[in-house]
C-alpha cells in the first residue's frame, strides 16, 4: 500500500497478466482482483499490462455459428421491424 494516499492500491500486475494470458478476460480479471477497467487501461498505457488484440482475442474466444431457430427468430425480429418502420425505410 502506498503510504502517499489511504485509497491508491497496488496490485500485482505479474500475477494480472498470468491469468490474462492463460485465458481469462478483464470482466473475468476484474471479479478476481477487483480492478477496474480504466486501472487496466492506465496499467496498459504504462506498459505494467499487455492486452490482447482482436485477433488474438478471436483465437482465443471463438464465434459460436447460429442455430436454426435464432436465425428463425432474427428473421421475424427484422421483418417486423421493416412492417413497422416502412416509412423510414423509403
């Protein structure tokens, strides 16, 4: 704890980028260490934190194919939404 401020928090960033690196996602991160988003970020632009980009993150958290039936259920959601909106869509 650092004795300037009663509410500055230091956090093991080692430990941070273990976890973030064997998988675990900064919502994940933050339930465990109790760090906030904007601390993960100020950690980052200092270089204490190494995130992820989208293509890795791709790699990693794969997009699961639709089902049928939300492919069924988008189509109705879409189709009533343009019954309901025609005069916008012109």
């Amino acid at each position: 704890m650092d004795t300037n401020s009663k509410y500055h928090i230091r956090y093991d960033w080692s430990l941070i980028q273990k976890d973030h690196d064997d998988g675990m996602t900064w919502r994940q991160l933050q339930d465990k260490y109790g760090v906030t988003s904007s601390t993960i970020v100020k950690a980052k632009q200092r270089g204490d934190f190494n995130s992820r980009n989208k293509s890795e993150a791709a790699k990693i958290y794969p997009r699961k194919p639709l089902t049928e039936q939300h492919k069924l259920n988008l189509s109705i959601a879409r189709t009533k939404y343009l019954k309901e909106n025609r005069i916008k869509m012109k």
